[in-house]
C-alpha cells in the first residue's frame, strides 16, 4: 500500500525558495539606483517691469531711435531706411582713430604735422561753404587735438586730414568704416566720405544710436564730446556746435545738417534715476524747419525728457526671495533662494528673461553646496549669480528604499 504525501512536506521546500526570493527582491530593491536631486525653477521665465509702456513724442518727420545704456532700446519710429546723416558720419571716423591709435584719459597721442595738401583741403572746403577748422602748414596738432577739432566745431577739413594721417588716404579709410560697420551689425549703414559731407553717406536712426553706445564707453571720445568749446593751435577757441552739451545732462555726442541729411543730432543725457546715474542715448535724423538743426536738437531735447520720465529702478529678483527648489521624491521640496538682490532702471513694459542652469548633482546634496546658476538679462543688461544648497538633502531611508515603485 503506497505512503500518502503529507503537504507539509511539499512545504519545506516552497517557504525557504519564498523566501529566497523576498530576500533577492528586497535586495534588489534597496541596491537600485537612486533618482539625483532637481534644480526646478519657481521664478517666472520673464518677469514683465509693471506698468503701462511709455509713449515717447516721436518727431513728425524722419527717423529716430532711442535707448538706455546697458540696458536696450526703448523705442524707435519712422521706419528704419537708410538717409543721409551729414556730420553725424564723424562718430565713427573717431572710433576708428581712436581704435588705431588709442589714448587714454589725460593724454594728447601722436603729433600730426599739417602739410600743405592739409592746407589746401581747407580752403576748398571753405570755398565750398562747409564747415572748416582753419590750418596752417606745419602747424602742429596731437591726436587729441585733430579729434577735438572734428567733433566739436565739426571740421569737414580735418576729418579727411585724421583719414589720411591713420589709412595714407581717404578711400582706404573709408573702406575701414564701411569693414567696421559690418563688423558691428550697422548693417544699414554705408559710408562715402570721412566727414558725413556726402549724400551717399547714409545710415538710419538705430544704427547710429548702437553706434554712439559704443562711442561714449571710450573714456577719451566720451571726455571730447562733452565739451563746450576748446581752444586750437591756429583757430584758436571752437564752440560745440551741439549747442545742448552742459545743458540739463546732455553730455553728447554730435550734430549733423546738409541740405540732403537735414538736421541730425545723436545725443547722449545723463542723470540720476532714483540714485543711479544713467545715460539715455538716442538719434533723431531728417528734420526739416526754418532751422534744421535746430528742429533735430529740440525734437532731441523732447525725447530725452520724456524717457527720463518714463524710467524707473525696478526690483527683479529680491535678495532670499526663492528662484527654485531642490526636489527629490523622499521629502520636502528645499527652496533655494537669491544670494543677493538684483534690479535694473528700466521702462514698464520691459521684459526680463530668466535662465536657470543646474549642475549635475547627485542622490545627495551638502549645505552650501553649489547646485547651479541663474541668469538674467533684459537687451544688454546681463547678470549672473551662483546658486547653492540651503540645507542639505540626505539618503533616503531604508524604508523608502524598500517601499519605493
């Protein structure tokens, strides 16, 4: 008679290989990987300065542009083709000498000797009813000088005579404008001539606006054109012809008039918006009227106001006001805020983007900790700021290990 099994016994051998396998699967459990910690951003992508966006009192003719430095453009009007801009073509004759032949704050550069040809360029620009800064031959003038010469009572003569003395001539010197144009994205810009005489000399209102941003961060172009009057070797005292310079904050930058430009004027105001100091530059092109520069200086004037007006110190990011979080699936989120405050002067209107950039971080994270950056920037204004651990963020237990899906 066969021996019934008892199921017992089928049970010594399923509850140890049970067990094996709850014993492996924990195991496995516990070893897998774990998620690394998040950088996740809280703050806006753009923060938008409140308010309602200026409306600037654009000039009823031609073309003008104007912008805050270091910060972008406010606003432009009158569509943006190329024209004339006379005198105006003078402010990059002076980039250029200046990037050639660089002087600093205090210093007079090289001598230029005034030759004969000089001489005669003058009296047929004079002859020509241009506007002339009286040479003589071997007059002695320094860089500093010749550049004082141009800008201020603009002398059609002594920018051919700045071209010469830095290219060997005036085409090859202008060839240099035009390559430094497009080196600088004016791409509406082309040149003819040193002095901005010629009708084919033309540019539009924003390409001369980026222009003289540039212009006045040179210390020495910026000390030149905010001069009222200075005094030549042989011409003797010579007056702005931007008759706005030491006038309620204005501090440049150059006039133009030709019958074919109008009146011109890039002009650069500085004064204080709620403590900071800040420079609006802009550039009104093609005015007409009785006077034509006069029109340009006023409509110059009006614009610059109404900016001021309009600015304001904003607040983007207050410092330890939270921009992300530290995140990982077994506790509480851990905010990371701004290490320090940061604020622009700007326009309502203005937007702000924000960049968040993680590190790559691990399953955990120590107190003070680098964990990534955060950026903004709002036209040229650019800011970048390190982000770090608050806390720290430790190993899961090993019930969560266990328990986790």
């Amino acid at each position: 008679m066969r021996t019934k099994r008892s199921p017992w016994r089928r049970l010594k051998f399923i509850i140890p290989l049970v067990v094996v396998v709850v014993v492996a699967a924990a195991v496995g459990q516990y070893l897998r990987p774990l998620p690394s910690v998040r950088l996740v951003r809280t703050v806006s992508a753009q923060i938008r300065i409140p308010g309602t966006t200026p409306t600037l009192p654009w000039p009823t003719a031609g073309e003008a542009a104007v912008a805050v430095q270091g910060v972008g453009t406010l606003g432009t009007h009158g569509g943006n083709q190329p024209e004339a801009i006379g005198s105006v073509a003078k402010v990059m004759t002076a980039v250029l000498v200046l990037k050639a032949h660089p002087i600093g704050l205090g210093e007079s550069g090289p001598v230029i000797t005034v030759t004969p040809q000089d001489v005669a360029t003058y009296q047929a620009d004079n002859a020509g009813g241009q506007s002339v800064v009286q040479v003589a031959a071997g007059e002695q003038l320094t860089e500093l000088q010749a550049l004082e010469a141009m800008l201020i009572p603009s002398g059609n003569n002594i920018a051919t005579l700045l071209a010469q003395w830095d290219a060997g001539s005036e085409a090859a010197f202008v060839t240099q404008m035009n390559q430094e144009a497009a080196r600088l994205g004016l791409t509406r810009t082309h040149y003819a001539d040193a002095s901005g005489l010629s009708a084919e000399t033309v540019s539009t209102a924003i390409d001369q606006t980026k222009l003289a941003e540039l212009a006045m961060t040179n210390p020495t172009f910026a000390s030149i054109v905010a001069l009222p009057q200075v005094t030549l070797p042989v011409a003797g005292v010579a007056y702005n012809v931007n008759s706005e310079v030491t006038h309620d904050g204005f501090i440049g930058v150059k006039t133009g008039s030709t019958p074919q430009a109008g009146g011109c004027f890039v002009f650069a105001v500085q004064h204080k918006v709620d403590g900071r100091s800040v420079t609006v530059i802009g550039a009104v092109l093609g005015q007409g009227g009785v006077s034509e520069l006069t029109t340009a200086l006023n409509e110059g004037v009006s614009l610059a106001d109404a900016t001021f007006a309009a600015l304001t110190a904003y607040t983007v990011v207050p410092r330890d006001g939270e921009i992300a979080t530290l995140t990982e699936p077994w506790s509480s989120a851990v905010p990371v805020a701004s290490p320090q405050s940061v604020s622009l002067v700007g326009w309502p209107g203005l937007l702000v983007h924000t960049k968040l950039v993680s590190d790559r971080l691990g399953s955990t994270v120590a107190a003070g900790m680098r964990v990534g950056t955060f950026s903004l920037a709002a036209g040229q204004f650019r800011r970048t700021m390190t982000l770090t651990a608050p806390a720290p963020i430790r190993a899961p237990s090993i019930r969560w290990r266990l328990t986790r899906l």
